[in-house]
C-alpha cells in the first residue's frame, strides 16, 4: 500500500485554486464534524450519568451512542480531506497505519452500530409482545452479557485487518480506507456467525 499514502516528502495532494471557497469548506466541516461529537458525546453523557438507564434498555442506548460516537471520530478522517484538497486525492493523507487503524476501527463501529440496533429492536419486541415476561428477560446481566460478546465478537472478527498487510484499501470517492476483501465469502460467513 506504500504507492497509495503520501509520505511527509511528497506532494501528492492538489491544493485549491480559490483559498475563500477552501476555507469555507473547511470550515463547514469543521462544524459539521463538531456538532457530530458533540451531539454523540452528549447522548453518551446523558446515558451514563442518568441512573434510570442503567436497565436492559439503557445499556443498549449507551452501546448504541459509544458505536455512533466511534463512527463520528471515524468519519472525521475522511471528511478532512475532502473539503481541503481541491480533487479527489489520489492517496491516503494521514499513512498506512492511519489507514489500517482507520479500516479496522470504522467496521468495528459500523458492525457495532447495526447489532446494537438489532439488539434494540428485539429488547422492544419483547416489551410490546410479551409485557409480563419481560422482566424475566432482559435483565441488566443478559443484556450486558450480548453487548460485551457482541462487541469483543465483531473486534475478534476484523482483528486479521490488523495483520494483513493486503487486507485494507484506500477508497479514492469515499476518502477514506476500508477493509479490502470484505466481498469474500468465507469472511462475510465468519463476521455472521460470530455476530
């Protein structure tokens, strides 16, 4: 991947013809990306410090908020460059540890994010179908219990991005780097069933 990142010597990026236009773009993303972390780092705070959601329910909103709020710091990395170079660049930016780190940590959270919500929604099936047995099940310890295995599953599934060297790509039109061999099958049919 060393032909994809640019190094501190090269000049690899295109930088704008119109300085105001760059600088209100970047400004823009600024803000966007900072009412992003705040707002997720708001829900997270709310969530923790109010005791009524220490129940089944609130430890899968605080899953759900640390997932959003990794996914806000994820998405951070690939929107700089996009509102401060005038073309697309042709390379990572930030490096290939950057990149790998990028990759690995933005699928985690994305993953992360998709079954909490799936957690969510079958906690709430439970609460409409099947009121009196709710309490039954889904205590504190059981919902706990699936979002830590479900969190350290999906970590354990993406670990082999971190140690393979081909396993990640920089994506040009999405700015940012992804996991390169996520269209194999025998991956996809590993991430299912460990999730």
């Amino acid at each position: 991947m060393d032909d994809l990142t640019c190094d501190g010597n090269s000049s690899c990026l295109n930088f704008c013809r119109y300085p105001t236009l760059c600088y209100m773009d970047l400004m823009f993303v600024i803000a966007i990306t900072f009412l992003i972390l705040i707002g997720n780092f708001g829900n997270l705070f709310v969530f923790l410090l109010t005791p009524s959601f220490r129940n089944g329910h609130g430890i899968i909103l605080i899953s759900l908020a640390i997932a959003d709020f990794g996914t806000g710091i994820i998405s951070c990395f690939s929107i700089y460059p996009m509102a401060t170079f005038l073309v697309t660049p042709e390379a990572w930016p930030y490096g290939d540890t950057a990149c790998k780190l990028t990759a690995y940590f933005g699928q985690v959270f994305i993953t992360s994010s998709g079954t909490t919500l799936t957690f969510l929604a079958i906690e709430r099936y439970i609460a409409i179908v099947h009121p009196f047995k709710y309490s039954r099940f889904v205590t504190k310890k059981v919902t706990l219990t699936c979002v830590v295995v479900s969190w350290v599953g999906i970590a354990l599934a993406y670990v082999t991005t971190l140690t393979d060297v081909a396993s990640y790509e920089y994506v040009p039109a999405l700015h940012t780097c992804t996991i390169a061999f996520l269209g194999e099958p025998v991956l996809i049919a590993f991430v299912l069933f460990v999730i």
